[in-house]
C-alpha cells in the first residue's frame, strides 16, 4: 500500500516524467526519418548513376560485338 500511495502522492512528477519520455521518443523519431528519407535520396540519386553507366557500357559491348560482323 505505501508504494500505491507514494505513486499517488507523485501524480505530476510521474506525468512529468513520461511527457519528457515521450518528447524524446518524438524527436528520435524526427531525427531518424530525416536521415532515412536523405539516405533514400542518395541512394536513389547514386542508383541512377549506376544504371546510366550499365546502359552505356553495355550499348559499347554491343557496338564492338556488331562492328565485327560481316556486312553482306
């Protein structure tokens, strides 16, 4: 009973308490999501580099491998 009554007795610190909890759950929260959605857009960004070089390698590849065959 004395454990019920000091919670009891503390009502606004305990609310205190988990509102500060809270607040900093909500900023990790912000902060995280910031760097995930500029992560994505760096990788995003770097995806379409790559595949730029792929398409143009390849094309080389191809233009080399024709160039080679007889013409009739």
């Amino acid at each position: 009973m004395k454990l019920v009554e000091k919670l009891m007795s503390k009502r606004g610190q305990v609310s205190m308490e988990i509102g500060i909890l809270v607040a900093a759950a909500v900023a990790v929260a912000a902060i995280v999501a910031y760097y995930y959605t500029t992560r994505v857009k760096e990788s995003m960004q770097n995806a379409g580099t790559q595949a730029n070089a792929t398409v143009n390698k390849l094309g080389e590849v191809a233009e080399n491998a024709t160039g080679k065959l007889p013409t009739i």
